[in-house]
C-alpha cells in the first residue's frame, strides 16, 4: 500500500506469496510457484503495457 502511494493511480502494486526464509521446511513442497505468473498473466491481459519485478534487497 504504501509503494503504491508513491507510484501513483498509473500503478498496481502487487506482493509476492512470501519470502523464501519464512517457509515451513515441512511445507516446501507445497508453495504455488504458478500462483505469481498465473497473476501476472491476468494482469497482462488488462492493458498492463508493463510489468516489473522489483526485490526487497
């Protein structure tokens, strides 16, 4: 919420699933990795003329 503030209405802010460290080790087989792309795929077919993948680094 608070990126999208400074990007502005021209913008759609939208978080990953989660980090990688705050995985359950019992769980690692279950994560979604589509979920991301499958997202991404819609926001794309709605006029999206870019989309950016930007880190946490």
């Amino acid at each position: 919420k608070t990126i999208n503030k400074y990007l502005g209405k021209n913008f759609i802010v939208k978080s990953s699933v989660g980090h990688v460290r705050d995985l359950p080790t019992k769980a690692l087989g279950k994560v979604e990795p589509k979920k991301p792309a499958k997202e991404l795929k819609t926001l794309a077919k709605k006029s999206v003329k870019n989309i950016f993948a930007v880190t946490n680094i």
